[in-house]
C-alpha cells in the first residue's frame, strides 16, 4: 500500500512538472510575441511636441485634450482591459529635437505607436524614423500635403489639409471682392506647404481674379518680421495670408498695422487659434481663421458637450481648438485600438482604423480606408471679433 501510494505521488508530481512546463514554454512564447509599448495592462504611446518656447500652446492644448479623453477611458476600464500611458517629450517645435525625441521613443521608451505630433518639419523628421520602423504615426498637429503624399501606410490623418484651407481663403477673398493678396510665410515646410496650397487655389476656380501680388518669408519661432512687412506692404495687398504660428503671426500682424496697414489678415488652423487671439489683444480685431475642427465653445453636438463637460470637470472653461484636436485624435484613436481587439498588434490597429469609413464620433466624421488615410476634409472660418473672442 505505501509502495503504491508512492508511485502515485510520483505520477502526479511528474504530471504537475510537466503541466509547469508546457505553461512556462507558453508564457515565455506569449512574452516573446507581444507587440512593442503593449503589456497585459497597457498601451504606451509617444508624442513629440512643443511643451515650451514660442509654440508652447500648440504642443500644451493638444496633449490636453488628448489626455483628457485618454484618461476618462482609463478611468473606466482601459482598451480591452488595458490603459493608455501617454509619453510625451518637448521638441520646442524644433524638428532636430523631434527627431531626437522620436528615436528615444522608439528605441530607448519602446513605444507602440506614435500620437499628436505638432508641426509639419517636426513630423517630417519623425517620419524618417517612423516609417522604416513601421511605426504607426497617428494624427499629426499639422494639414502639409508633405505628410500625406506619397501614402504611407502607417500615417493616419483627422484634420483637412492646408489646401483644403487655403482653398476656402482664397475662395473667401474672392467672394468679398478683393483681389491683390500677399503670403507671408514660415521658412520651413510648414510655410512652403501653405504658400503651396495658395498658390494651386490661386490657379482654380475658387481664385479667378485673385492676384498674388507678394511673397516674403520669416524664420521659424522669430519676432524679428520688419523686413517681410516692408516687402510685402510696398506692394499694396488687398488681403495677406500668414502661414506661420501665433507669436510670429501677431508681430507681423502688429507691424503692418504700425505701418498703417488696414487690410485684412487671414490664417490657416495652425496658428494657435486661441493663444493668437490673447497676444494680439485689441490688435486682433478682424483676423480671420480657417478652422478644421469643430468650433469647442459652443456645445452644438454630443461630441463637443462631452469634451466640454469633461474639461469643466477638471476645472478648465477655456475651450480651445487646439485641445479639440486632441481631443478628436484621441476619440478616434482608441475607437481603432477597440476594434483592433485584445490580441493587440500594429499591423491589427492599422487594418482596424482602415475599416473606420465615415465613423462619427458625435458630429464629427472621421473617413479611413484602405486606400486613404486622410480623415477629414472639414474647413470652415472663424474672425477674432473686437473684445478678443473667436466667433463663427
């Protein structure tokens, strides 16, 4: 009786050995497989932007709404049991640093994709790094046709591009009579792309009769504007495009007026909507904004009640395009990593977004596809009216 009660207890402990085994080899296999940035309990995502210096506000609204949304998920239950961990580095819009910062977050944080990235040099630089690593690169702060053609299959965009703004800016300028206009733009990709998409518009329909009279650069992040207003004020415009952000905008803006320029004054959604209209002060008065997101102040769709309701409960009431963007590129964010299911992995969350056509996210549509990554082609204007405020 002992001799088989010892040769039982032996059989069961060889069993449970070999049990421990095979759950070990399956663990290990399960480790081995997993998705870069996505453990049992988190998806940890990377984004470089200005979080200080002249584009600070840029970079700050949009990881504000970002993780305005992001935390109200994790606060109920995560992505399919998982939370979001947002990492995001300062660049100061600077697209040495993006560049530095995406390889850190590639290589060093080991992200599992790459979200809000602020600017078109600065996305363009990350790109370089993303791509090859096959990397999703998901909703970039920024409308260049540089970021969108040729197609690559891991960027996904929610916002219109800057000729779809510029198109209606021109189209705008030509519907109130005006026909001499001038750019004065950012000397990097982001200013070229803008004074690209003024001239296509200016080559349409939406631009007969309209002139393009003259042209004038400034450096990135710089106050030092007199020269471009000088060359471009000789010239008599009617109307000037700006591509640039708010802090350049307002001292080109101030400068012509010094000057004694009254004429109006026309920005792509870039800008820093909110941040122009407080450096400006009572200068402001007449600036005119193309918009690519819904307008955040008044709650006119269940989208913008519940970004709202979700910044009153933080004690925030500054409603801010820029915030709305994130908030935006967050929403449709996480409803790609839902339909990518549990066993979550790049390829699965890029074919998971590509079956969001015309996903609405409460009065804002999102349009993804196999073929186009594009989201939106929303434009509409906005004025900076005498008390400070942006009115539709």
């Amino acid at each position: 009786m002992a001799i088989s009660l010892t040769s039982t207890l032996v059989r069961m402990t060889a069993r449970l050995s070999a049990c421990a085994l095979v759950l070990s080899s399956l663990s290990l296999a399960t480790t081995a497989h997993a998705e870069v940035g996505v453990t049992n309990d988190t998806i940890l995502i990377g984004q470089s932007a200005p979080m200080s210096g002249p584009a600070a506000a840029l970079g700050q609204q949009l990881n504000l709404g970002a993780k305005l949304y992001f935390n109200a998920v994790n606060a109920a239950g995560g992505v399919n049991g998982r939370k979001i961990e947002l990492k995001v580095l300062d660049d100061f819009y600077e697209p040495d640093a993006a560049a530095r910062n995406t390889k850190t977050l590639i290589d060093n944080t080991k992200v599992f994709a790459l979200f809000g990235y602020v600017g078109t040099p600065t996305s363009l630089a990350a790109l370089k790094l993303a791509t090859p690593a096959g990397v999703p690169f998901f909703a970039p702060y920024s409308g260049a046709m540089a970021l969108r053609e040729p197609f690559a299959r891991n960027v996904f965009h929610v916002r219109a591009s800057y000729n779809d703004e510029t198109a209606a800016i021109v189209q705008q300028i030509r519907t109130t009579g005006l026909k001499r206009i001038a750019v004065i733009y950012n000397d990097d990709a982001y200013g070229k792309s803008g004074l690209d998409g003024v001239q296509r518009a200016l080559g349409t329909s939406a631009g007969q009769g309209v002139t393009l009279v003259a042209q004038a650069s400034v450096p990135r992040n710089t106050a030092d504007v007199k020269s471009a207003v000088s060359t471009v004020l000789a010239q008599k415009p009617e109307a000037v495009v700006i591509i640039s952000a708010y802090q350049t905008v307002a001292a080109l803006v101030k400068g012509a007026q010094e000057q004694g320029y009254a004429g109006q004054f026309y920005n792509v959604s870039f800008v820093g909507t909110r941040a122009l209209a407080d450096t400006l002060g009572k200068a402001g008065g007449g600036v005119i904004i193309s918009q690519v997101m819904p307008y955040p102040k008044t709650a006119s769709s269940p989208l913008v009640r519940e970004y709202q309701k979700l910044l009153k409960a933080d004690g925030i009431s500054d409603f801010d395009y820029g915030s709305m963007e994130g908030y935006v590129a967050a929403r449709a964010f996480v409803e790609g990593l839902k339909r990518a299911g549990r066993d979550l992995t790049r390829e699965k969350l890029i074919t998971a977004l590509e079956s969001m056509g015309n996903y609405d996210l409460g009065g804002f549509n999102v349009n993804f596809s196999p073929s186009s990554h594009v989201g939106s082609k929303f434009v509409e204007m906005t004025i900076i009216n005498s008390s400070g405020q942006v009115i539709r």
